[in-house]
C-alpha cells in the first residue's frame, strides 16, 4: 500500500478523535493535512465541511460538502450536511431537495427527518413539518443512539403545537423532552412559554412554575458575589443581553433607547448572541461603548466577560423566548441584573432582581405577587415604538364589505376570542375578519380554524387568511384591507398594536389583571386612546360594533392616528430614555445603600 495512503487513514482516525473530542481547531488541521495527500478523501472532505458550518463558514461548508458528494454520491450524512449548509444559507428549497435524498438513501436517519421539519416549519409548510417530526421521533425511539434526536424533534413538535394553540399538546411535548434530557435549559424556556398560554394556569401558579423550573435548571452554578460600592452617583456600566439586537420586534422597542441616553452618566455595553448580525445590530453597536457577541460562547465564559467588562446592571431582554442567555445571568456577572421588554411575565430566576414595566401594564398592588422580581414601574409607557419608515399612511379604503383584522400570534386566538370574535360579526351584518399568522402560509391549516368558527355559525367567506409577508413594508401594507383591529385576549399584542396604530387602523383591546393582559391598555393609554379600551366582553363587543356603524367616529380616529401616534409618549424616545435611565440611577442607590433588593417603589 503507498505510504500516503497509510498516512491519511491513520491520520483520519486521529483526526475523527479530535473532532468527536470537540478539539475542532486540531481537527481541521488534520483534515487539511490529509486533503493536502489526497484531495479527494470524501470523509476528510466531508468533515471539514461540518466544521465549516460550526462557526458558519458556509461557503467553505458547502464546497467542501458538494466535492464530498461528487467523490461518494451515496453518503446519506453529507446530504445531511448539504441540507444544514443550505439552510443556514437561507436556501429552503434546496435544503429540503437535499434532505429528502439522505432520507431516500436511509429511511433511519432520524436527524434528516427531524432538519426536513424545521426547514419546513420556516417555510410555512406547517403540517408537512409536523409529519417530518413525526417520523423522527418514531425512527429515533427505534435506534438506542436515537436519544438525542427524539428530544430535538420532540422539542420543535412542541414549539408549532403551541402555535397551533394546542396548548395541553405543547406540554406534554415538551415536559417529554424534560424526562429524556433533565437541565435541558431551551426546553425548559419552551415549557414555560406554553404555560404562559394555558388558560388553567393562574398567575400566582405561573409565578411558582417558573421559579421552580429555573432553579432545577441552575442548581449547579455558584452565582458571583459583588462588593456593595460607595459611589451612588458615578458613572454607570449597563449591559443589555439578547438574541434580538437585529431586525427584531425588540429592536423596534429599544433603539430609541440607545440613541438617546444620558452618554455622560451612563455607558451601554451590548451582548447580542446573534450569528446573523444585520444593520440593525450596527444601529446597536453604535449606541454601545462596547459590543460583544456573545453567539457560541459558553454561559460561564459569557459571564466571566460581563464581570471583567466591570458592568454595573445587566438587562435581559429575552426571559424565556428562543435563544436567551438566562444561564449568563444565573451566574450574576454584574451586581444588578433586571429584566425587560422581551417576555410578558416573571423570569423566575432569583439572580433577577427587577423587572422593568409601568403603573398601567401593572396596576399598584394588582401583580407584585405574580413576579419574583422587584417591580421598577417608569412614570410613563414602559415601551417606546420605533416605526419602519418609508410606509406610506393607509388610505380610505374604497366599497368593500367592513373589515376587522387581526395580526397577532395564532397561539394567542383562544376557543373564547373566537367566540366574541364571532357575536361582532353577527352584530355587524356582511363584515369579514382578516385573520394573519405564519401559519396561515400552509393553506391546510384553514380548514382547522374555518371550524373554530363554524362553530359559532360564521362561514369560511367571512375569513380573509393570510401568512408571512418577505418584509416589514409588505407586512404593514396588509393593512391597507383593515379598517378596525382587534386585539387578543388574555394576552395581548406589543408590536402588532403600535403596528396597527402607526398604519392609521385603530385597535380594540379588552383589559384583563395581569401583566399581559394589560400591555394594550398601556400602549392605547399611552396614545390618549382610552375609548377603545374595554374592560368587560360586552364593552369590547360594544365598542367594536359601534365603531363599524359609526363611520364618521372611526374616520375621525384613522384621520389622525399615526400623527397622534408619533406625537404620543409611546414614541417619545428622548423623554423615554431620561425615565429609564433615572429608573437605573436609582435601582443603583438603592443597591448601594442595601447591596440587595429594595422595597418596591416607583423608579424615575
């Protein structure tokens, strides 16, 4: 045998070693040493192209991949590999091709199935996704290496039967995993989401899961102890960590922020864990002393970063959302550590100490009970809406039957918004309801919720279905066929209701007892809109009717409602900033002069 050929194979075998030993960068080495013998080693080819992709090289992935295939065709896994390089590229249509061969090459492959599904999901192709996980979990429960797989894909079932609305379903998924991987953090975060959905759960029993959850998921760190400081009034290090410092629903609610801080009080370090940076993560950047991604880091790592950046409060703008950094703030990096913005309810962790909201979204003495945190409460709206611009303003709408719309999250629509949804287009004769979801872009999802409401006696011909737009202009523009919104009940929309006021279409908003049942009531009251808040059924009923049977109240509201709108405090974001950072000055003093939490009073 040639000397060459007996050097890559004992060099692939080492190679192989170091890769499953997680020593990548010895391991590349090693595959490009063997590549240099022999340029067409497919398993060395095929290796380095898994690495590649690790740290999200996919142009070298995917020549690496593609050679590897050219070498040896019937590699299941490489067409694997091919699938994840083409999804991380963005390429669906071709990920999917190439999924579907590694299963045509081995019908036991349980990840390709599980990797078809999420290609699937994110390309509106929700039953088909449900069918991929399906079957990964049944391949999967078959295999004894299978175990990690039936977890993933018993995961993402979980995620889209919670977008589903099928709430009972998503637990039982996801409580699934949580017998198979105990700690598993994601799921964990999974897990608490569904609950936040499920109707039976009561606030004070939401408090408790939650708090019980993060502390099996963080019974091994020691958080870090921090020396109370002396200096009140000096100026501030914040750090602000979220996997949604890019074109995000949060971006919209915090680059006022970062635009408008006190710069000489105060210093902004932003942590995004992004492996997609985009042009809103550098509007981040530039209103930050300092930004580091912290994507692929591990959390004690992360922390140890936070800690030796010496920062004074650390934010979190995710809680349990996908992706969130939860585990970072377990190890308490920085002395005072709050959360904000990205999740409607507690956190749970007891290294949190505040949580950052208003006096409307929680009335005194209403929800202290529902959180582990301290309530910070800012005099004002707690949110501050950045528009898109360049949307041109929606105009009066021509002959058309009258129009309710709804944009909010299908998790949201529950058996009884459906029900009062309903009795307003029976009161109002010949009106439709334009319902839009990401689900709605798979048309076998119609049929379910045509049923949902022929079960009140309201016909497929009424509902306008529509699913994700290419861009936030085309998202906007379905407004364009609105002419009063609705918004969901008990958990209401952030985003959607700035949207739908900034698109000159006034929303409906039911106002409920706890945090996210009050976020609407907030963002109207904000605006001066307290006419279109109701606080029973019947006067959200009431008011949506009147509005669809009184066109000359409804067009003196759309007349000039994204002008009030960006008039309005909810837009405000220099009076935004000033609150909350007086809101930070004085979580601050009251560490200084306790070390600790303070009692809960109004911050600002």
């Amino acid at each position: 045998m040639p000397l060459n050929i007996v050097n890559t194979e004992t060099l692939l075998d080492q190679a192989v070693a170091l890769h499953h030993a997680n020593r990548l960068a010895e391991a590349e080495q090693l595959y490009r040493q063997i590549l240099q013998f022999n340029p067409v080693q497919w398993q060395a080819l095929h290796n380095l192209g898994l690495i590649a992709l690790s740290v999200g090289n996919t142009d070298l992935a995917l020549a690496c991949v593609t050679r590897s295939l050219e070498v040896h065709a019937d590699n299941p896994r490489a067409w694997n590999t091919l699938g994840e390089t083409y999804r991380a590229r963005l390429d669906g249509g071709k990920a999917i091709a190439a999924y579907e061969k590694a299963i045509a090459l081995d019908p036991n492959l349980s990840c390709a199935y599980n990797n078809l599904g999420i290609v699937k999901a994110l390309t509106g192709q929700i039953t088909e996704s449900v069918v991929a996980w399906e079957k990964a979990i049944d391949v999967a429960s078959r295999d004894s290496a299978g175990a990690n797989t039936r977890a993933l894909a018993l995961n993402n079932l979980g995620n889209v039967y919670l977008e589903l609305g099928q709430i009972d379903k998503a637990i039982e998924a996801h409580t699934h995993v949580m017998e198979l991987e105990p700690g598993n953090a994601p799921t964990v975060s999974n897990l608490l989401r569904d609950y936040n959905h499920d109707l039976h759960t009561s606030p004070e029993k939401l408090r408790a899961i939650h708090e019980e959850w993060c502390a099996k998921i963080t019974t091994d760190i020691v958080p870090l102890t921090h020396v109370k400081s002396n200096e009140p009034e000096r100026r501030l290090r914040i750090g602000f960590v979220s996997p949604d410092l890019r074109e995000h629903a949060v971006a919209y609610f915090l680059l006022g922020l970062f635009e408008q801080y006190d710069r000489s009080s105060f210093e902004f370090f932003s942590y995004p864990i992004i492996n997609r940076p985009d042009t809103f993560t550098e509007r981040f950047v530039a209103g930050s002393a300092q930004t580091r991604n912290l994507a692929g880091v591990a959390e004690d790592r992360a922390a140890r970063i936070i800690r030796d950046d010496r920062i004074d409060i650390l934010i979190d703008l995710a809680g349990h959302t996908a992706g969130n950094g939860l585990r970072i703030f377990a190890h308490q990096p920085a002395p005072v550590q709050a959360a904000y913005l990205g999740y409607p309810v507690t956190v749970g962790l007891k290294t949190i100490a505040w949580r950052v909201t208003d006096s409307v979204a929680d009335l005194p003495g209403l929800t202290e009970l529902h959180n582990t945190e301290v309530l910070c409460r800012l005099p004002r709206c707690a949110w501050c809406y950045r528009p898109p611009v360049d949307v041109p303003l929606v105009q009066a709408p021509g002959p058309r039957p009258f129009t309710f719309g709804s944009f909010n999250s299908h998790a949201k629509i529950t058996d009884e918004m459906i029900r009062l949804w309903a009795v307003i287009l029976h009161q109002v004769p010949y009106s439709r309801l334009l319902l839009k979801s990401n689900l709605f872009g798979d048309r076998a999802m119609w049929a379910q919720l045509y049923n949902r409401f022929a079960v009140h006696g309201i016909s497929s011909d009424r509902l306008i279905l529509r699913g994700r737009q290419s861009s936030t202009a085309e998202h906007l523009q379905q407004y364009y066929d609105v002419d009063l919104a609705l918004d969901t009940f008990p958990y209401h929309g952030t985003t959607t209701t700035c949207e739908a006021m900034y698109m000159n279409v006034p929303i409906v908003t039911l106002a409920g007892k706890t945090h996210m049942s009050r976020v609407g009531v907030s963002l109207l009251t904000a605006v001066g809109l307290n006419e279109l808040i109701a606080q029973t059924s019947e006067e959200y009923i009431g008011i949506a009717v009147w509005l669809a049977s009184d066109s000359s109240a409804l067009a003196v509201l759309r007349r000039d409602l994204r002008p009030r709108l960006l008039q309005s405090p909810l837009t405000n974001a220099a009076d935004f900033a000033g609150h909350f950072c007086n809101a930070l000055r004085s979580m601050w003093r009251q560490w200084c002069e306790g070390g600790g939490r303070a009692a809960d009073k109004p911050a600002g």
